[in-house]
C-alpha cells in the first residue's frame, strides 16, 4: 500500500490543531498559548500545547498500523501492566493522532548537564522491567498488531531482506556483498538457534529505547518510556544493547569503561534468578553480533511505513543506516565486503 497520499493529506495542521484545542477543552483544559510544532519528521510530528495544569503533546503519525497503533500499545501498558508510560488522554483514530501529558524533561539532556551512570542504570532496569513483565503476554500484543520478530522468524526475514536486491543496492550495497549476505543466511539461521537455545524469554521491545527517550519529571523524579512506535516481540537484550549504543555515541563511554560494565550489569539484573551472570554475558555477546539485523528490518520497516521521498529526504546528508548494519553484520561475520 502506498502510504504516502494519505499522510501528505492528512498531515494538515489546522486539522490537528482544531482537534487537539477542542478535545483539550472538552476534557477541562484551559489553553494558555498558542501550540507550537516541537517535532516534524517523515515518521511523527509533535505539538506542544500549553495548558493551565502543565503542557501537553499532540503526536501524529502515518496511517501504517507498525506506526499508528503506539498510543493502543501506550494504554495497554499503563492498563494491563502498569508500565511507566505516558497518560493518553485521547486518541483520534481518522487523524491518526493522540494527545498526552507531559512527563518532565529527557534523561539524555540531564545526563548531558552532568553524566551520572546511575541515573542510566536506573532507566535500563525500569525498561527491563516492563520488558519481563510482559513476556507472559506476548498473543496480546499480536492481537494488537505488534510484530512477530522472535527469532524463529527472523531468518525468514533476514532471507526476504537480502532479496529486495534492486533496493539494497540503491542504499549503496554491493553485488559482492549481497552474495555475501546470501552465503551468510545459513549462519545467521544457526546463530539465531543457538541464542534461542539459551532459553531467555522473548518479550515486547522498541527500536528506539535509549537515553532520549526516558523523560524524567523535575518533582517526583518518575522516569517515562515514550516513542513506542517502532514496537516488536524480540529478544529482550537487543533493544538493551541499543541502549549501551547510544550511551557511547552521546556520553563517551568506552566499552573497557568500568562505567560499560555497570551499564552492562544493569541489562542483566532483571534475569539472574533464572540464569548465571556468564551465561547472560555470553546471550548479550551473541546477541550483540545479530543486533545489527534487527536494526536493518526496523529501519526497512519504517522507511516503507512513510513517505519514502520525505524520508530520503531527510536523511539526505548521511549514510543510509542499513548499509552500515549490513555491513557490520559481515564484517563480524570475518567476511570482506571490499570489491
């Protein structure tokens, strides 16, 4: 299906606005300021509204169900497992949009003010705590349309991947290294086995769960998990080691850190009365060499979720992110992708 006509029609500001300021004041609200665009990608557009008892945020995203079902998933959360999540307050499912109150400032900008590793520590066990709480329940996040991304599925998926040939090679992929990743699919198969083997639960998780996307508030110093979009049943530890990507990218840790290895710990708390500390360590270093591929099929999802023109476009001035996964997959392969 082609989303794009849908989004570029119903991405209409007026619209949304009139929506988010009469739901607003239906529901009580007194509107202090005129709303303002926080956000505006391919993939969502935010809007903050100011209101007599605090902000509160508009987010819309394309009509694609992988995208627009994350304010459904939000509510089970809070509902079914009291996860710490946003309050949505309403959902409007022809705009494909929701509203939500504020839950306080990103833990990324407090870390940047003044890195404090436990803060982080924190985060990552809170998300696995939701992650261990919802193991149990997986057919009802099927239900609702989350995907099915445990490991038996995703050989299949790495093999349908490699061969959106015509594709690959427009992100900058080479005829070498597409037969490379096709000589690969009987490892990654028998890799994805081995990781199951070990037994860890396969659970909800998102792409983008990291630093920036825990909201701390000033006052009682609740942490909130937003931006639950890009949502699937995986492997707990590849969302985590996500995580760990981004503190180094955007804290300087080093993986010989000491402050690495608390981070690392932290992953690993939520499992250790099922499971040793080595045995976990040897999960997160296989699982680690397959993070990559996860990461190609949510960045593929996404990009055939949205306008695919808009987002190019605004990825325009970087390397596209699957061919960097791809060829980091073969390169912990010890294959050479050089012609």
């Amino acid at each position: 299906m082609d989303y794009s006509r849908g989004w570029k029609l119903i991405n209409n500001q007026i619209h949304l606005l009139k929506w988010g300021t009469d739901c607003l004041v239906s529901n009580g609200y007194s509107i202090k300021h005129s709303p303002e665009i926080v956000l505006s990608t391919p993939w969502s557009t935010v809007i903050r509204f100011s209101t007599s008892t605090g902000n509160v945020y508009l987010k819309q995203t394309p009509p694609s169900i992988y995208l627009s079902l994350e304010p459904k998933l939000i509510r089970l959360l809070s509902e079914q497992f009291h996860a710490s999540v946003p309050v949505v307050i309403a959902i409007n499912n022809d705009l494909y949009c929701f509203l939500m109150k504020d839950a306080g400032k990103s833990l990324r900008e407090t870390l940047k003010a003044k890195f404090r590793p436990e803060l982080l520590c924190q985060a990552i066990k809170q998300y696995a705590a939701i992650q261990r709480s919802t193991e149990n329940h997986i057919e009802t996040f099927f239900k609702l349309g989350v995907l099915d991304w445990r490991l038996g599925k995703l050989p299949i998926l790495y093999d349908q991947m490699i061969n959106q040939s015509d594709f690959l090679r427009a992100e900058g992929i080479t005829d070498k290294e597409l037969q490379i990743l096709h000589d690969l699919s009987p490892q990654f198969l028998a890799q994805c086995t081995l990781l199951s083997n070990y037994g860890i639960p396969e659970t909800l998780g998102y792409h983008d769960f990291h630093d920036n996307n825990v909201l701390i508030d000033p006052n009682t110093k609740r942490m909130t998990f937003i931006d639950w979009g890009e949502t699937s049943i995986i492997h707990p530890f590849f969302s985590l080691y996500t995580c760990l990507q981004q503190a180094t990218t955007h804290h300087g840790v080093k993986e010989a850190d000491q402050t690495y290895q608390k981070l690392q710990d932290a992953c690993f708390e939520n499992w250790l009365g099922s499971t040793t500390k080595n045995q976990l360590l040897e999960v997160f270093i296989l699982g680690k060499q397959l993070q990559p591929i996860y990461c190609v099929l949510t960045c593929y999802r996404c990009m055939t979720s949205v306008d695919l023109q808009a987002y190019k476009s605004y990825y325009a001035n970087r390397p596209s992110q699957i061919t960097r996964c791809l060829r980091e997959y073969i390169g912990s392969s010890g294959k050479s992708f050089i012609n």
